[in-house]
C-alpha cells in the first residue's frame, strides 16, 4: 500500500512538472527541472513558467495574449523619448522581436509653468511586453536567452529584462507613487506619508494584513548601456555593459554616495558579493532617485544597489543567457538573498543582511516580468550637454538636434531585442516560493480594484481587456494557427481548440494553477481586523440587547395576562435597533474604506 502511494505521488509530481498552467507545451523536457547555481542552495526546482515564443505572428496586444500585454502609450518616466506601440512586439523566427523604429507620435503634454496641457511629438517608437496581474512569482529562478539590439558602440538604446511589485504597473506613474520600490515592512512613524501601505496600518484593508509593510521593488536582470569603449571614472568596467540592479526603500537618507564615486565606508551597503573583478563592479552612476511631492514629508528616497558587467559586440549579435536566482526572506527574517548570473557564471549577489543599513529586506512581493527597448535622453546621451547646444531636441534628420544625439544613434535605427525564451522555477514544497499576482500573503486583487484608475489610461474602462479566445476574421485554418491551434468557421471566423488563446489562437493559453481569490476571504479578513476594544465593546451592547429585549418580551406576555392592560403594547425603542444595524454591519464595511490623500493634487 506504501509503494503504491508513492507511485501516485511521483506520478502526480510529474504531471505537474509537465502540464503546469503557465508552462509553454514547447519547452523540452530536459527543461523542465533544474538546479539552483547558488553553492549553498541544493534543492530540486521545478518548472513554473516558460514562454519558448516559437508560433510565428503572435500578437500581444492587450486583450490577446495570457501571459503578456504589449503597451499602447506614452511613456512619461526616466526623461524617455519613446513611445510605446504593440505592434512593435511580434514573434518572427522563434523568438520575441521588440522593434524600435523612428516614427513620430503625438501624445498629451503637460506644461508644469503654464499647468495647461499640450500636444507634442516623440519621434522613437518602441515596444514594452509585460506580465502585469497575468503572470507573478514569488522566489525562484527567471532565466532569459536573449541577443541585444543595435550596436554595442552607440549609447541611446535601453533595452531592460527586469521585474516589479504587482502593486505598480510600469510606466503607469499613478500606481507607482507611494509604492515604488518600497521593500519595507517595519513600523516607522516617520514614513507613514511616504509608503502608502506602511507597517504601523492598525487595520488591513482590501484583503491585506494589519501591520504589514507592502509595496512594489523592482529587480533589474538586465539593463544595458552602449556607447564608445574607454575608460570611466573610478571603475574598471568600460561600455558596453549591463546593470544587475536591487531598487528599494527607504533608502539612505543622509551622507549618500557621490555620483561618479565609490561609497565612503559606513555610507552604503556592505557585504556585496562580485564575481570576476575586472568585468564587474559597484556601479557608481546611479545610486537611486529621490520622489519629491509636496508637502515636503511626502518625498522619500530610494536606493539602487548596482553592479554592471563589461561585455562586447558579440552580446549584440548572439544569444546569452541572463539568470537571478531569488530567494525571499523567511516569515519574520532578515535572511534571504539575490543573486545574478551570465552564462552560468555568478556576477553579483546581495544578501539579506547587506539590507539592514536602512531595514529595508529582500523581496517578499509577487513580482511580474518585464521586456522592453527604451530611449531616454538620461541614458547614453551626451552629459553634461555640450557646450553651445540646448539639448531639448532630440530628433534624427533635424540639424538643431545633431548637437543633443550620440554619435551614430540615428543609424542604429531599426534596432531588434530577440528574446529567445523566458523561463521560471521554483523550489519544489518551499513555502517562500508561491505563483500568483495576488497570494494569501500578499494579496493585491482587491487593492488593484478599489484603485484602478492608477493602473490604466484616462480613455480605458478597465486596466487590462478580457482575453479573447478566437473571432478574427479568417479564409483558411493556416491564419488561426493551423489545424493544431484552431479552424477557420464557416462563417469566417476563427474558433481556437481547447488551450489556446488569441484572437487568431496563436497563443498558448496560461493560468494558474490554484488561484487564491481574495473575495473569498475578505469578510472574515476585515471581521478579524476590527480593534480588539472595539470587539469588547460590540460584545457587550449584543449582550445588554439581548437582555433587554429578553426583559421585553417577559414584560410583554406579563401585560398580555391583565385585562386592565389588555390593549396596551409595548415597542422596542428603534434606536437599539439602528444601533445594532450599525454595529453588527460596520465589521463589514471595512473592505469599502480606501486610501486617500491630504493633497489631492498628489494624485497622478
């Protein structure tokens, strides 16, 4: 009997190795286990997740694709030049293909001296694919095959495989402020204005814990940085290169690093771990932002903890192999660890413990996957602006601009980011690792509901359109996929075969496995959360009532006896009654209490 459970447990531990919900059907099966490259680290991981892109033509516009959604907008952060298309994102040759092009597009602009908006024009056109509330993870192992775009000589392209906190959807400004990239969960009553969602909450809201920190930091697998070899101030490492980057807060406050400059000791973490010294090192041209807001105790600080890694033209013209490996801290630890890797060999990691010069901890959040090629007048181009030029203008073919760009960035143009795979594991039965945008530990469903606005465009009723399964127009089976994918009716409409996704069900279908579903909780929740002298309270008047109205109905049956008081009755004094509607009702209304600010003009 033993042996025969064993049996069915290996056989159900295989199944779901093979089949999960987000594993693409065309991952070979020699990918669907592996092991961690951390030393220390000798568990079994399993597949979770994996995206082989090998249909031809996919389309991941919003609404098409499970796993993925290609923006349609501006992007308004880091001084960007591009705008975003999802046309700009197919699948051509077995692998993901983001375009970036010279195209113009006009978008809405706001003038901060005038506060009147206007129409202006970005003459880069790009493309960013992202897994927001789709696909998340918490802990394990991402690893990208990917060939960069352009060439490694010219700076101005910004192509980045990174991840962020669900609770922020990247280039929406609105979801981000107060969120990113806080990692913090201790309760410091000097930044209750500035983490939203702060440790010192007596009481949780939207499905979340009292007394958790929570917020959306951001881990960086691969941003790279083009431009002319030759040495740069105080690092080993030349361009190109990439940046392997922790981005979190609080960050330092006080005594911070000089840009251009290595830490004073005792003024930066310490206790980062490099691989070959002479290829990688501390980065020291960006240490972190600081997000100003008004009034003055709502800025904070944050903090990049960086390291780039030197590379050559060969990374622009083959595929390489991009791995973190990230482990989250244990519940009510200090302990966990990132660490990342480039074909196999360990570049950088920071531990837990690097973490406690501002308290600040490792991840703890579900996090969602992110590729994209920008271009931002902050990264690659000329600094400080030559002399004699204005560098407000950016545009290839206008000579007033020639003065702003990098030389031979309007050449590089059209520039291809191929991405050859992604694929996820997690450690198999480790409770730190979870799937899923919104986990019992960290929910964020109901958050993102109560706040949608922030996480979609002012001309979108919802943040992200349902999937459509089938229903593009059609003539043969070939333009649905083929007879594997779906058919083409007879009405000419495409209609997709069971796991497949798409309008014209080119995708395969992803899900998780074993959703958790924050409605289903979030009454206890907010019962649960309710002050405990609030409880005591409300016990004691159900108590008295149920006396009273006890005492009331004795002394009615009592009266009803004598003739004398025949016809009289007594009523309830309907005050008890609203009040107990209240009391009973107010454990409930809880979920309906949302975040609001003293400022409303803070609000994006």
């Amino acid at each position: 009997m033993k042996l025969s459970n064993v049996a069915i447990g290996l056989f159900l531990v295989h199944f779901e190795i093979v089949s999960g919900g987000w594993v693409d059907p065309d991952t070979k099966n020699i990918f669907k286990t592996t092991r961690a490259f951390t030393e220390t680290d000798d568990r079994e991981y399993k597949l979770v997740f994996s995206d082989e892109f090998e249909t031809e033509g996919r389309n991941f516009e919003d609404g098409e694709d499970s796993r993925w959604t290609a923006l349609d907008k501006n992007d308004y952060t880091n001084d960007a030049l591009h705008y975003y298309k999802s046309q700009n994102v197919r699948t051509t040759n077995g692998v993901l293909n983001i375009t970036t092009t010279l195209q113009d597009n006009n978008y809405k602009a706001f003038n901060e001296k005038t506060k009147k908006y206007y129409v202006d024009t970005k003459h880069v056109q790009s493309g960013m694919v992202q897994g927001w509330n789709k696909f998340c993870m918490t802990g394990g192992i991402v690893e990208f095959s990917a060939k960069l775009p352009g060439k490694g000589s010219v700076g101005g392209l910004w192509p980045a495989l990174w991840m962020l906190g669900n609770l922020a959807r990247a280039t929406f400004v609105g979801s981000s402020d107060w969120m990113w990239p806080f990692s913090y969960d201790v309760c410091d009553p000097s930044k209750v204005d500035q983490q939203e969602i702060n440790a010192c909450r007596k009481v949780g809201h939207y499905g979340m814990k009292a007394g958790v920190g929570r917020g959306a930091p951001e881990i960086d697998i691969l941003e790279t940085m083009g431009g002319d070899p030759g040495p740069l101030p105080n690092t080993p490492v030349q361009r190109p290169y990439f940046s392997t980057s922790l981005q979190i807060a609080p960050g330092v406050s006080k005594n911070r690093p000089i840009l251009s400059h290595q830490p004073k000791k005792g003024h930066w973490y310490e206790g980062l771990e490099y691989g070959n010294s002479t290829t990688t090192g501390l980065n020291p041209f960006f240490y972190g932002v600081t997000l100003l807001h008004e009034p003055k105790q709502y800025t904070y600080q944050s903090d990049a903890i960086s390291a780039n890694t030197q590379i050559d033209e060969s990374f622009f013209e083959q595929m390489n192999k991009y791995r973190v490996e990230w482990e989250p801290p244990s519940e009510g630890g200090r302990d966990g660890y990132i660490k990342w890797y480039l074909n196999g060999k360990f570049l950088y990691g920071i531990s837990g413990q690097s973490l406690n010069f501002t308290g600040a901890s490792i991840p703890s959040e579900p996090m969602y996957l992110i590729m994209n090629t920008a271009s931002a007048s902050s990264w690659g181009f000329p600094l400080p602006c030559p002399e004699g030029c204005d560098c407000e203008c950016y545009e290839c073919g206008n000579p007033d601009c020639d003065c702003a760009l990098p030389v031979g960035y309007c050449d590089n143009f059209p520039a291809n980011f191929e991405i050859d795979y992604v694929r996820v594991w997690q450690a198999v039965d480790d409770p730190r690792h979870q799937l899923g945008c919104s986990t019992e530990d960290r929910p964020t469903q109901l958050f993102i509901e109560g706040h949608k606005e922030r996480y979609m465009e002012d001309d979108q009723t919802e943040p992200l359109q349902p999937l459509r399964i089938g229903g593009a127009a059609c003539t043969s089976d070939l333009e649905c996929g083929g007879e594997s994918h779906g058919l083409c009716s007879s009405e000419g409409m495409c209609v997709c075969n069971d796991g497949f996704a798409g309008s014209s069900c080119l995708s395969h279908l992803g899900f998780d496995d074993n959703p958790y579903n924050e409605h289903d909780d979030v009454l206890e929740v907010s019962f649960l959360l309710l002050p405990n002298h609030f409880m005591i309270i409300f016990c004691l008047f159900v108590i008295g009532f149920l006396a009273f109205y006890v005492f009331t109905v004795m002394k009615k049956n009592k009266e009803a006896k004598s003739a004398e008081y025949e016809r009289l009755s007594f009523d309830v004094n309907p005050y008890y009654n609203s009040m107990a509607v209240n009391e009973s009702g107010s454990p409930f209304q809880q979920k309906n209490v949302s975040y609001c600010m003293i400022d409303g003009r803070m609000v994006d």
